[in-house]
C-alpha cells in the first residue's frame, strides 16, 4: 500500500488501517509466511461504504485533472 501512496508515511499508514479494523471497516489477516505478509479486506461494513466512496473517488479524479492538468 506504501507504494499505492507515495505520500503517507509508514507509521500514518499504519495508524489509519488500525482505525479501519477497529472501525470494522477493514479485516486484517496475518500469514505466517517468512517474512510474514498481512492482507486486508472490506467487511461487509466497509462494502456497504463502496456507493459513496465510489462517486468520490471519481470526483477526486476530475479535480486533479482540472486542477493539475497543463492547458
């Protein structure tokens, strides 16, 4: 996820998905691999948010194209 946005840093990244699975929004599953690898995934709660961050995302978009474009 680090690398999906470059500008979090590790211990905000962290932070945030904590909230997340407190908030069940997210489910955190630890593999016992070397070296160890976490996956998270949308509860069935944080699905039901997907309707409204969905219409958002592609708002964001729109503005950083408007915003950001070179015209």
């Amino acid at each position: 996820m680090e690398r999906e946005i470059p500008s979090i840093t590790a211990r905000m990244l962290s932070k945030e998905l904590k909230d997340l699975e407190l908030n069940k929004v997210i489910e955190r599953t630890v593999h016992q691999t070397i070296p160890i690898k976490v996956s998270y995934k949308l509860t069935a709660h944080g699905e039901s948010l997907k309707m409204i961050f969905d219409p958002m995302k592609e708002w964001g978009l729109k503005h950083r194209e408007i915003n950001f474009s070179t015209t």
